[in-house]
C-alpha cells in the first residue's frame, strides 16, 4: 500500500538537489481556527459530533499536507491550542474572578495551561508521522503524502493514545476528549465497548478514511473516477458510522430493584459567600429547609454543601435531619468535609466528603474524594507560590481510596463520586468492576459555581452522559449552581433544572445491574490495539518509505 503519489512526479536522480517544502504560516492559523471551531463539536452544540467529524476530515487533510514530523507536530499543536483555549477559558473565570488572580495572570496561567494541553495532540500528530512512514517526507522529496489505510489506522491510533496521556500524565485532564462530543453524535454505540478514547479513536479512523477517498477520487480522471481505492473507505466509514448508530440497541444491563424516588437539591450558593461564616449559617437554614420539605427515598445535597466537620454541625441541625430520616424512611447524601482526630484532639488529614444518613441507622456512610483537582484540592510540588496568587479556601486535602464501598438505599447500592471525579471513565468503571455486588446508580456531586455562567456547565453534564452510556447506568447529578440533572441508562437527560436558581428536583430513577465490556476491560481495549497497530506501523512504515525512494531513483 503505498503512502507516497505515483503518479505526475518524475523518479528523483540519485545525484538531484531536492527542495523541501516548506508550509506557510496560514496552514498553522488555519489549523488553530480548526481547533477553535472544534470546541462548537461540544455542549451546548446539540448533535454536535457530526460537527465534529467535518472538523477531523479537515485536520486529517491538513496534516497530509505537512512535510514531516516536526510540521505534522506543529500542526496538530496549533489544532490543540485552539480547540483548549476557547474550550476550557472558563478556568480564566475561576482563577481571576473567584480565586482572586490579577487578570494578566489569570489570562496568562490560561494560554500557559492551553499550550500544556496543546502537546498531547502535537505528540500524536507526529507519532503519526512517523507511524504513517511520513516522517521524513520533507528531507527527501517534494510530493504530498498519499492518505492510505497504514496512514489511517495509524492517525487513529496515534490519536487515541495521545488523548488517553493527556487524562493520565500529571492526575490527568481528559476534559474535551473528542469521544465526549459524539454523546449525541453517530459513535455514542461504542461507548459500553471501549469508551471515550475507544469512540475518538473510530472518530479519528472515519474522518481518515473519508479523506483517503476523497483524495484517491481527486487522483483518477474521465468517467471513472471512482474505483476500489475510493469505494472501500467510503463503505467502512458508513460501516462504522452505521454500527454506531445500531449499537444503542443492545442491551448490556438490565433493571434491577425497585426504582428510587429521589430529590436532588440545587443551594444556588454564591461561591464568594460560600465560606464566609454569614454563608455558612445560611446554607445551614436553606438545607434543612430543603432536606425537611418531603420526604423521599434519597435526598442528595451538592458537593460540600455543608461546608463543615460533621462533627460540627450544630446540634439543632443534625437532630432535625436526624429526626425527618427516621420519621420518613428517607436517606440522605450530604456533602461535607472530613478529617482524622488526631491524638492532641487536632484535625488532620481533611477530605472533601460525602456523608450518608440512613433510617434508624446510627452511624454514618462517608465517601471521601480521592482524585483531587490541582491546585484547587492539591497543591503539586513546586508550585505553593502560584496558589498564593489565589483566594481559595481549599488547598492540600488528603484522598480517599480508589475503590470505596457502595452506599445502599432500599438494597440498592449506589456508587459516588465528586465533581471533578466524574470525567475519569476507566475509574468509575474500576469501582464497579472491583466491587462485590456492583452500584446500580450513579450519583455526582459538584460545585460548579466556581466557574460561573459558562460552557464548564454542560460540558461537565456531557461527561456525565458518557459515563451513563460507558457503563449502562443511570445518574443524578447534583450541583450548587447547575447542571442539577437526571440522566437514564441510554444518556438521556430526563429533567434538569435551570441554572443558578434555587430549586429541588424530584426523579424516579430505575437502577441497573450488568456489566458493559467497557467496565470488564476499561480502557485497556483501545490501548492495546492503538500500540500494537503503532507499533507494526513504525517498524514497517519508514521502511517501506525509504524503499520506495530508492525504486524512485533506479
């Protein structure tokens, strides 16, 4: 399978000069405003991933374009930069309006953070350069690269592994991982089978295959201008696409139980008076308002809702939702703080927490966060001078365990997690591989307040979607400010309430049992197959690269 044109170049001689292409600067702008138009592939785009499948034809025909490595690199740097910078610029509104940063720094930590990001796309625009036996296209000749079925599977490799680094590397940050867009696209199927990365990884082989056939039609001339180069890509694209929108019809879990009836509470908190002690005292009086109104068989409050030690709580408080538990038969998830009693009767150790109040139960349930956002729960080493610059209350909290046990409400569990914990797919489907009697529910709570009215918002409830889609599981999320939301097994939002409001929202939530491949096996699918398909690309494709010049020559 060739990677090179055949066809209008003349052999090179063995004793030629050869001139290197070099690009223009505008193939780098125009990859940058393809990388910003990307971030519309994302909530609250509806049906944004057919957007985004146009935007990965392009940048797939972009890099064919480039002349080796290094521009390939560069290329998919600038798609990066500008897909992060107006994808996540809602971070400018944490750190300089409620963390208190100078707004030149906020605007700077921002693009700093942007670049960061910016390298895992560039990392997988050259490896599949190299893979791809483009690499050293520039050095040798002057002819484009031909899109082929080695390059293709190689992008798509190269694309899935550089995306699973960057929600690794350093904790991780898969936000924008291009699988979350098609949660209303045509590879939302796939979700249960491989997961996020799985879903970007046939994202990124369609939009390859779509330009290889594009480009073998552009090549021929006369009547017959498409033939087997153009028509099998084409064909496997729609394949794909086709089973991707067939999938949702099998199913992987079953109702289990009886389903809940659940209230999930919305403080609308503001996130400046959140800690102050006026704040405190307020949240108090609106969450055992709230709590008390009616019972259910799970009320769930935000992520630290009650900004205390239980052990603080004030005894009117704790006995009023003491009282309404064990009159109403109804449970409640509490978002609090915890902490280790030390021996001199000091607190140590503070975790950001969940606390399950069960009927005529005595003790308490406590989840405790165990994948902590930098710089806002952990502070990374060398880096306590940046904090500073900042006003947040939170700063070095200890972790939880990776897999906690389930909290139960009428025999059925229910799996937590916090906030930022929600967009680690491979980790919410280790608590459920892992446990004994796998959770038929989902819950997350968060306090998204601290990004105020932006994108972050349905962007993070997309990532929930996918996390009901990845593991066939319902879930309630439930947010100070918004996105207070229910969403069923299949990814669909059944009710939701409008952002930065006051309010409670009442669901009858049906639990699930079963598990998904993609809970079997994480991510480990998409990976093995994206490093074995690299990994035969690298060995054979520069290879065959350099054979070709050298027929070239003879």
């Amino acid at each position: 399978m060739s990677t090179r044109l055949r066809e209008s170049v003349p052999p090179s001689p063995p004793d030629a000069v050869v001139v290197s292409r070099t690009l223009p600067r505008w193939h780098y702008l125009a990859a940058l405003a393809a990388g910003a138009a990307n971030t519309l592939s994302f909530a609250p785009t509806p049906h944004g991933g057919w957007l985004e499948i146009a935007v990965f034809v392009f940048l797939y025909a972009w890099l064919t374009r480039t002349t080796g490595w290094k521009s390939a690199a560069l290329t998919g740097g600038a798609f990066g930069f500008g897909n992060f910078v107006t994808g996540v610029w809602w971070l400018y509104v944490s750190m300089h309006d409620y963390g208190g940063m100078a707004a030149p720094l906020a605007l700077a930590a921002l693009v700093l953070f942007s670049l960061y990001l910016a390298l895992y796309p560039a990392f997988s625009a050259g490896l599949w350069s190299f893979c791809a036996g483009h690499a050293g296209n520039g050095k040798h000749d002057v002819r484009p690269f031909a899109p082929t079925w080695h390059g293709a599977l190689a992008f798509a490799s190269a694309w899935a592994l550089g995306e699973w680094l960057r929600g690794t590397v350093f904790t991780g940050f898969p936000w924008l991982a291009s699988g979350y867009a098609q949660a209303d696209g045509p590879f939302a199927g796939f979700a249960p089978l491989v997961g996020t990365y799985g879903i970007g990884w046939v994202l990124a082989l369609v939009a390859a295959l779509l330009v290889q056939a594009l480009h073998s039609t552009a090549r021929r001339s006369g009547p017959r201008r498409v033939g087997a180069g153009t028509a099998m890509p084409v064909v496997l694209a729609l394949a794909l696409m086709a089973a991707g929108l067939l999938l949702p019809r099998v199913t992987w879990t079953l109702p289990a139980n009886a389903p809940l009836t659940v209230r999930i509470l919305q403080g609308n908190v503001k996130q400046e008076m959140k800690f102050d002690e006026a704040g405190v005292r307020d949240a108090l009086a609106l969450y055992q308002k709230m709590i008390t109104e009616k019972p259910a068989d799970l009320v769930v409050t935000p992520e630290t809702a009650i900004p205390m030690l239980p052990e603080q709580f004030p005894e009117p408080f704790a006995h009023a939702l003491r009282t309404f538990a064990d009159t109403t038969g109804t449970s409640m998830l509490l978002g609090a703080f915890g902490a280790t009693l030390g021996e001199g009767g000091q607190y140590t150790d503070e975790t950001n927490s969940l606390y399950g109040v069960t009927p005529d139960t005595a003790g308490l349930y406590r989840y405790d966060k165990h994948h902590l956002v930098p710089f806002g729960e952990f502070v990374p080493w060398g880096f306590h001078w940046f904090v500073q610059l900042m006003n947040i209350p939170l700063g070095d909290l200890a972790r939880g365990t990776p897999v906690q046990k389930a909290f139960v409400v009428h025999n059925q569990p229910v799996a937590v997690d916090i906030c930022y914990e929600d967009i680690f797919g491979e980790e919410i489907a280790r608590t459920l591989r892992d446990a004994a009697v796998p959770a038929g529910v989902l819950i997350n709570t968060s306090n998204l307040a601290w990004f105020g009215n932006t994108i972050a918002l349905d962007q993070h409830l997309q990532m929930a979607r996918m996390r009901t889609l990845e593991t066939g599981r319902p879930m309630l999320a439930a947010t100070n400010t918004g996105a207070t939301a229910a969403i069923d097994a299949h990814g669909r939002v059944i009710a939701r309430l409008p952002a930065f409001t006051v309010g409670s929202l009442d669901v009858a939530i049906q639990g699930t049992a079963g598990l998904t491949p993609y809970i079997t096996s994480g991510n480990n699918t998409v990976l093995a197959v994206s490093l074995i398909l690299l990994a035969f690309g690298f060995a054979f494709g520069p290879a065959r690269s350099k054979a070709r010049r050298k027929d070239d020559r003879r």
